[in-house]
C-alpha cells in the first residue's frame, strides 16, 4: 500500500487567538478544523503557526510535506522572507501548495504569482455565495454537483489581478451581483498549487462538507507524483553520422570550427 499523502496545514492562527467570537466558531483553530477532516479523509496532517519558530515551517517540515495548506489574513508582512523562499524553493522542487481565502495576499503567493494578487472589490455583509464548477471533468471537482451553495460569505469580486490560471475550477456568484475566479491552479515548477477563495473567518465555511470535498481533492490532485527520471549524459540509440562532415558532430564538429 502506498504511504498517505503528508499534509501540513499553515494558520496565522491570529483571529481565533484575538477575538472571542472567531474561537467560538473555530475553538481549534482554522487549522485545526482543516486538519480534523483531512485526517478524516486518511491523510497524515500536521499543523503549523505564524507564532512558532520558523513559523512551523523548518526546511525539515517542508521536506516532510507532500501539500502544505496556507491560511493567513492580518500578518501577511509578519511572515519571514526566509521562510517564503523555503516554501517557493519547496513548490519548485514539486511540493503541492492550497492556498485559501485571503492567503491571496500572502507573500508566498504574490511570488508564485509574480503579481500583486489583489482584488478589486469585497465586502463583508454575510451574503449568500453559489461557486458554480466551471470545470466538471476537474479531479479537484471530482464528486461535486453543479455548485456548492454558501448560505453566508464575505464578498471576492473580479477584477483578481493574478495570471492566467493553468485552470478555472469554480467562478463564484455573490447575492451582491459580483463574480469571482474562486478555485484556480497554476504549475509552477514540478509543483501544483491550487488558490480556493471561500474561507472568512466569521463564517462556518470549513465545516462545509463540500468546501471540505473540494479541500481533500485537492490534496490529493496537488500530490506529488514520481518523476521520470533523467540520466545525463547517456545516449540510448547510435547517431548515424550526417552525409557533410561538415556538419557531421560524431567526427568532431568543434574540431572543424577550430
Ligand atoms: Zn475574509
């Protein structure tokens, strides 16, 4: 049997420590709500913090994690530049990266990006949410219906100033009028990363049992998967040499240059 895919789920863990009403909705922590699922769903998760050291994030941790799930909000600037360049040097090399709701903003995926990954409308009014799967044939919508209907939300609206995405999963329909790109994936080196925008922290949104479909797909689709590997320096099959020997590289095209 193969071994369960590594999970560590990153919270700012700043809401739930600071405001009452926020621990009353997530006594565990955003992270450990997302954690508790995940588990669920028989992955091996661990958790880390903005207030550990390293944030949590040691480059033994990030060697030990296939996906790392990031959650942050109001300490975007707090997060060390080391501990970003870790975590893109991780993607590159083919760790799977989740980005949740305003972790749009997050440092780690401004430099994924390579934009500023602001959005140019919101609005926290408790509206209704419909994030209609724009790509049914998608593993990360695999087993959803049509849409997953959010009684309350904060408002994202377009215009979201990212790149073009590899995929568009989900576009979103607030009760305002406004649309949004909610559920994106870009590659980046060997390494997926999927951006998926519901999440404020007021709301129950974690506790969805399709928000929660969507997260453990997309462990799974941001997996790491074996490479092929490259052998330098190794020619499979003869070259036969070319009729000019002019051009003929077996009998020593530097030679004749020279
Ligand atoms: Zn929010």
């Amino acid at each position: 049997m193969s071994q369960a895919v590594r999970v560590t789920v990153w919270n700012e863990n700043l809401h739930e420590t600071m405001f009452e009403e926020i621990r009353a909705i997530y006594p565990e922590g955003i992270h450990g709500c997302i954690a508790g699922f995940l588990k669920d769903a028989g992955y091996d998760v661990k958790t880390a913090t903005l207030q550990e050291a390293e944030h949590g994030l040691t480059q033994d941790v990030l060697e030990r994690t296939d996906v790392l799930i990031w959650w942050g909000h109001m300490a975007h600037h707090k997060v060390e530049d080391a501990v970003v360049d870790r975590v893109h040097q991780r993607v590159l090399e083919g760790m799977g990266l989740i980005v949740l709701h305003s972790g749009h903003a997050s440092k780690i995926m401004r430099k994924l990006c390579g934009t500023s990954s602001e959005l140019l409308r919101w609005r926290e009014a408790g509206e209704k949410e419909i994030l209609w799967v724009v790509d049914p044939a998608h593993p990360i919508a695999e087993g959803l219906k049509d849409r997953i209907e959010l009684s309350h939300e904060e408002m994202y609206g377009e215009t979201f100033i990212i790149p073009k995405p590899d995929d568009i999963v989900f576009i979103s329909w607030f009760e305002g009028g406004e649309v949004f790109r909610s559920g994106v994936t870009y590659t980046r080196g060997r390494g997926k990363v999927f951006y998926f925008r519901p999440g404020h922290e007021s709301f129950p949104t974690y506790f969805n049992k399709d928000v929660q479909h969507v997260i453990v797909n997309a462990v799974r689709w941001a997996a790491p998967r074996a490479m092929p590997q490259v052998t330098l320096g190794e020619i499979k099959e003869p070259i036969m040499p070319l009729a000019n020997p002019t051009h003929n590289v077996i009998a020593g095209l530097h030679e004749k240059i020279d």
